[in-house]
C-alpha cells in the first residue's frame, strides 16, 4: 500500500484499496473485469505504434519488479471492501 500511494496525488487513501487477488480472479471469470499481467502488457504493447514497441521490454521489467497488475475494468465495490456484502 505505500509504494501504491505514490501513484497518487490525493493526501488519503480514497484511491488507492488493497483487493483480495482471488477475489479479483472470480470478477474476471464472470467478464466484469480483465486483468493483465505483466506479460500480456508486453505482447499488446509489442504489436503497437513503434514508440510503445520500444517502452514493452523496460513496462514488463518494471511490473514484474513492483508485482503490479493491471486491472481493465470497474471493480465492485463489495470486492475492495466498501460496503458489506
């Protein structure tokens, strides 16, 4: 959660939420969300313009650091935790 909030400029927390990955793994399967790893980040960024071909490599290498996915979609609220389920 601290490296998470570096992402961004609000002084709390209200955008950045810690998500149960098995959770996150059922709203995929249901098609309400997609995640991308980092290596499904690299084949789409390889197949696009030139300037983000070159970028492919040095995004994946930096996902696989930082153990990031990224989430295409709107996440329930139920899953982050914001209402009682």
């Amino acid at each position: 959660m601290k490296i998470a909030r570096k992402f961004t400029s609000a002084s709390d927390s209200r955008f950045t939420r810690k998500a149960e990955l098995a959770k996150l793994m059922v709203q995929e399967s249901q098609g309400i969300i997609r995640i991308w790893d980092p290596d499904q980040v690299f084949e789409a960024m390889a197949i696009g313009p030139r300037k983000l071909t070159k970028q492919a490599a040095d995004v994946r290498a930096a996902m696989r650091r930082n153990r990031e996915l990224l989430i295409e979609g709107e996440i329930p609220a139920q899953v982050l935790g914001l209402v009682n389920e």
